[in-house]
C-alpha cells in the first residue's frame, strides 16, 4: 500500500525554540517505532526535520516536518522507503509565503 499525506495543526503559543518542538514532534512519532533515518532539514529557509520509521507490521513510512508562523505542518509517505514516488512527494513539500 502506498499513502500521501499531508495534515497541520495550529498551535496558539509558537514562543518555543522550533529545534526544540520538532525534535519532541519527531520523538513522538517514533514512539513504538524502528527508527530507520533521522536528519535535521531545512524547507523554504525554516527549520525542519525528515525522520524514516518501520512499524511493528513492518510498513515503512517518512515524514517532513517543519514550522510554519503558528502551524505544525506533516508530510507523510507511506511505502518503500527510496521510493522515487515518495522522495518526490516529500521534496515538493515547500514554503512560498510565510
């Protein structure tokens, strides 16, 4: 199976360091999780992070994660990891306007 995805939550109090609030986001996801890749990113000049998961059936996923003004925004690819499909997915993930 294969899955694109992408979610946001608004935050009311962004005051945090962004390092410090993505590093407790990609701490969450992985709960549970084989941690297969993590890495610090940058998208549209923000901070980010990219992290590569296996869950306990096995599916393999990846997940960019990045700080916009007051929103927390996901992508999420489900599938083979190195899937030209999902680093395409993954990189087209952009900010243009803050």
């Amino acid at each position: 199976k294969t899955v694109f995805m992408v979610n946001y939550a608004d935050k009311a109090d962004m005051n945090v360091n962004a390092d410090i609030l993505l590093d407790a986001v990609v701490k969450g996801q992985a709960e549970d999780k084989k941690t297969l890749g993590e890495k610090k990113d940058m998208i549209g000049g923000l901070t980010a992070r990219r992290i590569k998961l296996e869950d306990s059936d096995k599916d393999q996923y990846e997940i960019r994660v990045v700080i916009i003004k007051n929103r927390l925004v996901q992508a999420l690819y489900l599938g083979p990891i190195g899937d030209p499909l999902g680093r395409r997915f993954l990189d087209s993930l952009n900010v243009t306007d803050e």
